[in-house]
C-alpha cells in the first residue's frame, strides 16, 4: 500500500521525484507562488504567454534545474472554485498521480491550500467534512494513479513500484489531516481492487474464481464470508438466480459478508451489487461489437466487496452487511428463454421477456438474501441499463430510491466520496409498465424510460424497506472522456460513496 503523511515542509525545501501546486483560473495557490518566486517568475511568464491557465485538470510539468530540491514540479488545474467539488478535484488529482506515475516518480509531494477546503466546503455544505474529503481527494486521487491495467502483458514493462508515498503539505495545523491520510490510502486500495476486478477478462474471473478472490481479500480481517454455492442456492429456492445461472458451465454463487460494527438491535445496512462475470445477453443475445465490454457487469457486485474490504479495515460503529449474486448471462440448450417464469426466493414470480435484462433478475435474490440477513436499509448497485448511459453519459450515477431521507444520506455520501449521482424519478404512473399477464411481474417494460422500469422491478423486492438503487451502467466504466474530463476505463465507483455512507450510519 502507499504510504501517506503530513508534509510539514515547504515547498521550495522539499526532495520529492515530484511536487504538485495547485492552480486556479482566477490566480496560483501560494504554494505555486512559492515556486514562481524560486524560478524567477517562470510560472507567471508562462501565464502570462498563456502556457499556463489553471484551467481543470491541466498539467504543467516544469523541471526545476536545481533550484529547487525536487527535480520536476507539477502545476495542476483546478479551474473556477465554484465548480470544485470532491469528484473533481479527486479527478484532477487521479490524472496528476497517473501522469507522474508514467513518469517514474516515487515520492509526490501535493500542496493543496485553505482556497480549495473552501471550495468544497462551498459545495459540500459541511464545514467539519471539507478537510477531510479534500485530503481524501487529493491523496486518493493520487493513489489511484498507480492503477495500470496491463497485468496480461507477458512482456512487462518496467514501471517500477509507482507512486510509494504521498505527501499532502499546505494545511499544516489542520487537526484531522493524518486520520484522513490513513483513510485515504485504503479508499485508494479499495477503488484499485474494484477497477482490477471490473477489467479482469471474464475467464479470469468467474464466479467460483470472484469468490475466491473476495475469500482471500476478507482472510484475516475478522469478517465473516459466506460462499453459497448452487447446491446451497437450490436448497434456498434461489430460482431468479439460478435461471439467469441455467445457461452457463460455470456453476452460481452467493457471496454474503457481514461487519457487525455498530449495536446488535441497530439499523443494518445491506449492498447488493449485481455480479454478472459475462453477460452475452443469454437467447436474447447481444449484438458482437462492444459485447467485451461485458466483462465489467459485475462492477456492482466488485464495488460492494471492495467497500466491504474497507470498512474492515476502517472499522465504522455500524452494522454493515454485503451481498454479491453472481453468474455468467449465456446462451445454451440448457439456458432460459423468453416466456420462462422463475420462482424467486421471496416466492414472487417473474416473466421472462429479455434475457438481457437479467441483472434485475439475480438482485432480486440478492436483496430477499439480504432480507434474511437482517437488512433495515438496503442500497443496490448495478450496470443495470443502457438506457442510463444515454440518460446520463460517463458522469453521474443514476439514483432511485423509495425513500427520499435515505436517498439523501447516500447522496451526501457521494459528495463526500468524490462519486457523482443524480436522483432519477420513480412516480407510480411508472409502474404498470411491469404488469405481466401471467405472473406476479414481467422482467422488462416497454422500450420508454427503460432505467426507471427496472428500478420499479427492484423496488418490488425490496418492499417497505428504506431502499436506493445505483445504475452504474455509465459510470463503472468511461470509454468516451469526450462528454467532459473523467479519467479513462474502470472507476470503481461507488465504492467511496459506500463507505461514507457506512460512516454516515455510525452516527445513528
Ligand atoms: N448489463 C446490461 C446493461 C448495460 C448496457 C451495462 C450497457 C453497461 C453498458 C444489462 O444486463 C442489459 O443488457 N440491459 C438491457 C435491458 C433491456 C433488455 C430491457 C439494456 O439496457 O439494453
Ligand atoms: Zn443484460
Ligand atoms: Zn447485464
């Protein structure tokens, strides 16, 4: 893991590989003005030439030829503080710890000032949180550059070890600081694993092999892992997801974990993310191109275990439980096909119209398995729809809910964790989209507002519980990065949002 602390020097005495100073549109922080002075103006002329405009997630790298004790120093835009807001200052910060990786530093130095945990405060709203979530941002961000995603190469490339330590300086006499620190680097690890699992090929990663993986991560940390293998799912009726499992060589799983953190007769709050290790689309098959892709449809399931992981580590004083359904969506002679009914856990009875609407299918298990395990609250996220990404492009997740307070939690949590979400409509004119002839409800609605009718679909299975859903269909993964400035390929998101959220009920 990284190692992050305090930086307690100055910027123009400190020996990094490198330095990052932070720049606005409307001026440089003092830190980047400690460097301009250092190398006689350069910044300000190279401004002043328009080299240099501090513009979002702009880097400037200047070497500084010996007049400063660290060889290279980075300029990052933050472009205008009233858009600063914890998702983007922690992208900006992802792209400076990716550039400086690729360029062999090992030691960063990142000086942010009280400019930008007023920024956040701005837009966050809570004065105790704006260090915290920019110490999170900006040192996660950082760590995350150390991703690279090429762990299939039979050639490796000598990269060396990436970025070993962070150090965030310019807040010195803030209390709190190195608390954050230490919770940064393991966000930072968290959101790693994630993005590693939602890239893993899908041979690479099946549902027997996603188990193990999660066994392994969990070994040693005092929580507890259960493995339900299809025998088990057979013996609990788990009929959605061992239809949706039928067409496949590769036998289900259930991946159940739990963090007793907080008080035994407590509110418990369960995440069940989606866990399809490959989802061709089954008898309704997928068109060819861009069906790679498919691998990521577990970075729901990914996420959930990835949080679980943190809060392990992190220890919040809340009851936590994680719930990962999880098969390969494949087309076969054994496979279901359209016009099947599959009995689920709960008993409730689902008409199958698309087999490519299966995601909806294995959460209705996972929440009634969460249900047993004591769930009063429960968050479900998956790469559920196409129709969200057109929706909302690679930048917010797409967030329904039951229960406006506790989308409010979980939407504080997202500032707070550097994810985006916007709130999506669930009113009950959208319900009869699901109405089926024959059983207690069709898999998929008409070809409208197709996002909201497989929320409605969920809401179903969660009842009376206080539920949210997040469709992650756009945000597990960005392959554009031509809507705005996101960081390419796998997120990991929302794994922050959940352990705040985690926190957010240690409070209750
Ligand atoms: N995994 C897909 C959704 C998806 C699409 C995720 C694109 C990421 C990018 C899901 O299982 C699916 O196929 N949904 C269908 C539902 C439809 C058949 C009602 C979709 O969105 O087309
Ligand atoms: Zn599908
Ligand atoms: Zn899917």
């Amino acid at each position: 893991m990284v190692q992050a602390s305090t930086q307690t020097r100055a910027v123009t005495d400190v020996d990094s590989d490198a330095v990052v100073v932070t720049a606005f549109e409307d001026g440089f922080s003092p830190a980047a003005q400690e460097v301009d002075r250092a190398l006689d103006g350069l910044l300000t002329e190279m401004r002043d030439g328009k080299e240099l405009s501090g513009k979002f997630a702009e880097r400037t790298v200047i070497h500084t030829l010996g007049r400063m004790p660290s060889k290279r120093v980075m300029v990052l835009g933050l472009g205008k503080p009233k858009q600063l807001d914890t998702y983007r200052l922690h992208n900006a910060f992802w792209f400076a710890g990716a550039a400086l990786r690729k360029q062999g530093a090992h030691s960063v130095s990142a000086y942010v000032d009280g400019a930008v945990v007023d920024a956040i405060h701005g837009r966050n709203g809570e004065s105790a949180a704006a260090l915290p979530d920019t110490v999170h941002a900006v040192a996660t961000g950082l760590a995350l550059g150390n991703y690279q995603g090429d762990s299939n190469k039979s050639e490796k490339k000598d990269n060396g070890p990436g970025i070993e330590s962070i150090a965030v300086g310019g807040l010195d006499g803030r209390p709190g600081v190195d608390e954050a620190l230490r919770q940064a680097v393991i966000l930072a690890e968290a959101t790693n694993t994630v993005r590693a699992w939602a890239a893993a090929p899908s041979n690479q990663l099946t549902p027997t092999l996603l188990a193990e993986a999660a066994q392994k991560l969990f070994a040693g940390t005092g929580l507890e892992v259960e493995v339900l293998d299809k025998a088990a799912l057979q013996r609990e009726k788990a009929g959605a997801l061992l239809g949706v499992a039928q067409g496949s060589d590769e036998p289900p799983v259930m991946i159940a974990v739990r963090w007793d953190g907080g008080a035994p007769d407590g509110p418990r709050l369960a995440l069940v993310g989606k866990g399809i290790t490959f989802d061709t689309g089954g008898i309704s098959i997928k068109p060819s191109a861009g069906m790679e892709t498919m691998k990521f449809d577990m970075g729901g399931g990914a996420a959930v275990l990835g949080a679980m992981w943190a809060i392990s580590q992190l220890k919040p004083k809340a009851n936590v439980i994680g719930v990962v359904p999880a098969t390969e969506n494949m087309p076969s002679g054994h496979a279901y096909k359209p016009g099947d009914v599959l009995t689920s856990m709960s008993g409730k009875t689902i008409e199958v119209l698309n087999t490519d609407a299966e995601g909806r299918i294995i959460l209705a298990d996972g929440i009634e398995w969460a249900k047993r395990m004591g769930a009063t609250h429960i968050v479900d996220v998956a790469t559920l729809t196409g129709a969200i990404v057109v929706a909302l492009g690679h930048v917010n997740t797409g967030m329904f809910t039951n229960d406006e307070d506790f989308a409010a939690m979980v939407a504080r949590a997202s500032r707070r964790g550097g994810d985006r979400v916007a709130p999506m409509p669930m009113h009950p004119e959208y319900d009869v989209a699901l109405t089926s002839e024959v059983a207690d409800m069709k898999n998929i609605g008409g070809r409208e507002a197709g996002s909201v009718s497989a929320a409605v679909f969920l809401r179903e299975f969660a009842g009376e519980l206080p539920w949210v859903h997040l469709d992650i269909a756009g945000t597990v993964w960005n392959d554009q990065g031509d809507l705005t400035v996101v960081p390419k390929g796998p997120s990991g998101t929302p794994v922050r949002t959940f352990v705040h959220l985690a926190f957010e009920f240690a409070k209750q």
